[in-house]
C-alpha cells in the first residue's frame, strides 16, 4: 500500500466504514482494483498489524 492509500484507509477506518466499502472507493479513485497496488488480504491484515501497535496492556485483543 502506497502511503497515500494508507492515509485514506486511516481516515476511513477512523470515520467508521467498513472495510470493504473503503476498498471500492481506494478502488475507484485509481480507476478500478487491478490498478489499486495490493489486494484485499493485504489491507485486511495492514488493519489487523494497525490495532495489534495500539492495543494497550488490560486491552482483551477484540479487533
């Protein structure tokens, strides 16, 4: 993922939508998903690694 790409995923994850509706729109601001870079597992485990650096000690793990 581009850092532009994880920006926008940021903001998205952070305004609360969903996963998949922010991949169509990183996928339609490229011009469609086989422009977009990466593919589906790689933004749903960059999410994953996302909530793993910002779980604190007590949190229960639920991401």
């Amino acid at each position: 993922m581009s850092l532009a790409q994880i920006v926008e995923a940021d903001m998205a994850d952070s305004s609360g939508i969903a996963p998949k509706a922010t991949l169509e729109l990183l996928s339609r601001q490229v011009g469609g998903g086989q422009n977009l870079g990466f593919i589906p597992v790689n933004y749903k485990n960059y999410l994953r690694s996302k909530c793993t650096r910002e779980m604190r000690v007590g949190d229960t793990g639920a991401c």
